[in-house]
C-alpha cells in the first residue's frame, strides 16, 4: 500500500515547494492538493465534513499552479490533486492544464477529480448543481477524446466543440490516472465507469474495508477488471492498526491529510504521520 500526504496549501502555510521536498525526502509516494476557486459568503450548502467550514477551504491556493512548483522541486513523487472541480472549469482549458502539468513533471501525474458539494460556487461558475455528475462525466470523456487525438471533436448534451487542435498531449499514455472521489455506492459507480481508480473520503459512510469487496463486485459486474480500478482512501486515518486493515484488505493508497499549517509545525506533523506509516 501507497501513502500520500495531503494540504491546503495557502500564502501563510508551508511553501508548495518545501512541502514537496520533505514529502519526497521522508519516502511518501505522492503529494495532493485540493480545489476550490472561493466559498460563497452565503454559505447555504452544508458542508459535509460538519457544521463549520474551514478557512481554508476559501484560502487555498490554485492545485495546477501549487502543484506545478512542487513538481519543480522534486524528482521522483507523485503530484495529484485531491480532487479537481472539473464541473468549475473549461474542459479545453483543463485538457491543457493536465497534459501541460504531466509534461514538466515527467508524467507524475495524478487527476483526481470530483463533482463537489458546494451549489452556490458551481453555480457562480454557471454549473447547475442538479446536473453537475453528467456535466463532470462529459467533461472528462471531451478531455479524453482531446488527449487522445490530433484533431478533436466532442458532442455531448453538455458539452460540444468542433474538430480542434490542442497540445501538448501527457506523457502517461493514454492519459494521467483518472482518480474519481464521491461516497460509495454513486462516486464508486462513477469510478468504474470512467475512471481508474476510486477515492473516497475516510471516516465518512461505510468503512473502507466492508465497501472494497463490494466495490470489486460491482466493478466485475460492470465488466471492468477490479485491479484496474483500484482503491484510494483519502484524508485517511492515522491509525497504525486500522492501515494495516486497509494494506490486508488491498486497498492500493492512503492519504493523510494534514492541518494547514508554518513550515515547522508542518513539518513535525509530516513526521508524526511518517511514524505512523513505518508502523
């Protein structure tokens, strides 16, 4: 089993660039970062973590940029996003983001995306909230179609472009992993279906452990081949014995996600959660 380190990254935190140095020099395999472009000061949508949001969800950085300066200071970990809004981004500007960010990091590359909670910012990017899981489905097949070829051409209900031109194209052929979160059973279905991997959240819904068998059977049922959609928990527990459960159960990745914090007190946090994976 893989460990990941996630953050909010944000103009007072440790620097995308030193956390991505000590993630890759403490031995963890990737480094997340998440999205949101703001949070509506209305604040109608509850978020589904608890009653309180935190600042940092209206505070993050941009992933792609974030990302992109940790990929110029590392060498060997995984750079991935946990997770992408796709339904608050242009799909051809997107396709380029992802094959550009795939390209300087020498194909180290993780997408993952998601449809997001949160109603009044996708509706301030003219997303309909009711519709966003077909919007992020056609979004992602019109990315595809663009990496894929020379000359693209996409003709969805939500979304339409005529033949185009777009590079660069990834490095990862066909494309980066298309990692996709959302609660088991909806964000599993829709893992299968287009994605290469599923991420749910740890701690919320059904334990990782009674949901894998259940999600490799719907996975076979659907024809795909279980080892092909492999398993991601994300914000995952730092519980020595429960990460056992998971490594033994054959979840493929776990995640930590970290407090938004100052380079020393991050750091100290970054080696807590080494201990705990050594374990």
């Amino acid at each position: 089993m893989k460990f990941g380190i996630a953050m909010f990254p944000t103009d007072y935190s440790i620097t995308p660039s030193e956390l991505g140095r000590a993630v890759e020099d403490r031995g963890f395999e990737s480094l997340w970062f998440p999205e949101h472009t703001h949070i509506p000061t209305s604040r109608k949508s509850p978020w589904p973590g608890g009653p309180n949001l935190p600042d940092v969800y209206k505070q993050t950085l941009d992933p792609f940029m974030a990302l992109t300066a940790a990929a110029v200071a590392t060498k060997t970990i995984t750079l991935a996003t946990g997770i992408c809004l796709v339904v608050e981004r242009d799909p051809i500007h997107l396709a380029k983001n992802v094959a550009t960010i795939d390209c300087l990091s020498g194909g180290r590359f993780i997408f993952g995306v998601g449809g997001g909670w949160n109603a009044e910012e996708m509706a301030n990017h003219g997303t309909a909230f009711k519709t966003r899981f077909s919007l992020m489905k056609e979004r992602i097949e019109a990315m595809k179609v663009i990496w894929a070829n020379d000359v693209a051409e996409y003709h969805g209900e939500l979304v339409s472009f005529d033949s185009l031109w777009a590079w660069p194209k990834p490095v990862q052929k066909p494309h980066p992993p298309i990692l996709v979160g959302g609660e088991f059973p909806h964000g599993a279905k829709r893992a299968i279906a287009y994605g290469n991997g599923w991420m749910p959240i740890g701690g919320r819904g059904l334990d990782a452990m009674d949901i894998l068998p259940r999600f490799r059977q719907m996975a076979a049922e659907a024809g795909r081949n279980p080892d092909d959609v492999p398993m991601t928990v994300f914000a995952a527990p730092q519980d020595a014995e429960r990460l056992k459960r998971y490594r033994d159960a054959g979840v493929d990745r776990a995640v930590f996600m970290l407090a938004t914090k100052g380079r020393d007190e991050a750091l100290k946090d970054l080696d807590a959660a080494v201990a705990v994976a050594r374990q």
